[in-house]
C-alpha cells in the first residue's frame, strides 16, 4: 500500500506508514475502492474489511431434491369433552384415561396397516401410504375409522361410570396428494387440513369422509351423503360421507374391506388371456413389449 505523504510502498495490511507514520488509505482488497477509516465492509462490493474476503451471500434454501409427492390417506381423530374432563379430575387420573386412549388409537391403526403421525393432546394424526403406497389405503382408513369408535366405546364407559363426565369420539378422514421428505418426516398438503377440517364437523360417534375417500371405497362401505359444509379456512364447501356402522358393532353396514359381499370383478377373460400371452412372448423371445390398459 503506497503512502500519499512519502510514496513508500508498505504491507498491504498497514494502517500507518512505516517511514513517515501517515495514515494510510483503506482500500477495499477485492475492489480496490477507497474506503473510510471506521468502515467494516466494502460499499461498493460488500467485501469484509477485517477478514479480507468476500461476505457470504444471502442464498435461498435450494428445494427438497428428495422430496417426492404421495396419494395418502389422512386419519384425524380428537375427544368431545376432554376439557371438561381434565378440569373435574386431577391430572393423574386425566392421564391415566388419555393413555388408555392413545393405546386403543395406537392399536387400532396399527392393526390396519396406518401409522401414527403425531399425538396431539386428545387429537391423533394417522397416515395411511406412508412410507409405503397400497391400492386400499383409503378403505384400510375407514376400517381404522369404524374399528375407533368400537375400541371407544369401553374407554367410553370406563371414563363415564368411574368419573361421571361424558366424552365422545370424532372421526375425519380424507384423501389427497402431499409433498413428503426422504424419510417421510415432514409433510406438506391441503389434504392434511382438510381431513382436520372434516373432524372438527363431525358430531359424537362419526366417522365423516371427504369426497376422494368415499370415491375409492363406496363400492365397499355404506355411507350416508350429507352434503356440503362451510369450514374454517376453506372458500368453498366440503362434500361430507358419513360412514353407516352396522348395529352390532361388527364394521360397516354394507360390504366392507374383504367382506364377501363387496362386489366382484367378473369379465375381462379375453383381455387377461392376451396380456398373458403377451408376457410368456416376452419371456420367451427375450424382447420388452409394451401392453396399454384403458378402463
């Protein structure tokens, strides 16, 4: 760095001049724009006066390149009453019903092949195709859903005849797309506060099913149309199914996931013969062949 008073050359880092004792100008070492004696960074090209270096750029988050998006069935379930329960018992015996609960919930989901997301006070969040996709996630969700409010039921009775409150069960499903990370950790989606939305409208004893569900699994359950209801957040109004449960507490009213009443698949023997044939050529011949199925 030249020094104007004298014209030596000093270091680089020097602030005063080795032969004169001037002050020396700050010049920016990535720009070499003059800058003032207190200055921190550059002004003209942001560089870091003390570090010598560039400053790091703002960068924006790049997207979730392992990020992939999955038709998933959601489960949303919650208690009608809890408040009024855990303000008339003390807190050992709220948890002590709260935990029955959950291992009912947990139990129930499990057994039908969801996951349990997240509990959330007397809410329980479950997921059916996460981590792995199933042609019947849908109808696995609803048999979940039936199977809740018949595993309710003693917890029901246990809560009413031990501590005299009522409490009751709601249950919302709904299916749709979501964005999920690798590990199936963080997901993103409407359909997760849709099906949230669908529970808060049920009544006591319900399962309610958004209009995707009741179209993957009517020809398997019974339910009762209800209409449209305006929710919280939602411009327009949710077509709501209720599931009819049969009497006698076995599952739903008509048909149901493996009941033999479900309505068969019958025909198509001309077109299975060709496919199959079409794959012993294959196999045979050692060729890729390509087979479109519209239906």
């Amino acid at each position: 760095m030249e020094c104007r008073g004298c014209g030596r050359e000093n270091k680089a880092d020097s602030r005063f001049c080795d032969a004169c004792g001037s002050a020396l100008a700050v010049r920016c070492q990535a720009c070499d724009r003059e800058l003032s004696p207190d200055a921190r960074f550059c002004d003209g090209c942001g560089t870091s006066v003390a570090s010598g270096g560039p400053t790091p750029p703002v960068v924006a988050p790049s997207p979730d390149t392992d990020a992939v998006r999955k038709t998933v069935t959601v489960l949303f379930c919650d208690l009608v009453g809890s408040t009024a329960f855990a303000e008339s018992v003390d807190t050992e015996s709220a948890r002590e019903a709260m935990s029955r609960y959950h291992s009912m919930a947990k139990s129930v989901i499990e057994a039908n092949g969801g996951t349990v997301a997240k509990f959330i006070g007397d809410g329980v969040m479950a997921l059916f195709g996460v981590p792995e996709v199933a042609e019947d996630d849908a109808e696995r969700a609803v048999a979940a859903g039936a199977a809740l409010q018949r595993g309710f039921e003693p917890v029901r009775d246990h809560i009413a005849k031990r501590y005299n409150v009522e409490v009751g069960l709601r249950v919302g499903i709904n299916t749709g797309e979501v964005v999920v990370d690798e590990a199936d950790a963080d997901l993103v989606g409407d359909v997760l506060n849709t099906a949230a939305r669908l529970e808060s409208a049920c009544t006591p004893g319900q399962v309610l099913v958004g209009e995707e569900t009741w179209r993957l699994t009517r020809s398997a359950v019974g339910y009762e149309p209800l209409g449209e209801v305006t929710v919280k957040g939602k411009r327009d109004g949710l077509a709501t199914y209720q599931l009819v449960l049969a009497n006698d507490g076995s599952g739903f009213a008509i048909g149901g996931v493996g009941h033999p009443d479900s309505t068969p698949f019958i025909g198509r023997d001309e077109e299975l013969g060709r496919l199959r044939a079409l794959f012993d050529q294959t196999v045979s011949e050692q060729q890729a062949r390509l087979a479109t199925v519209i239906g």
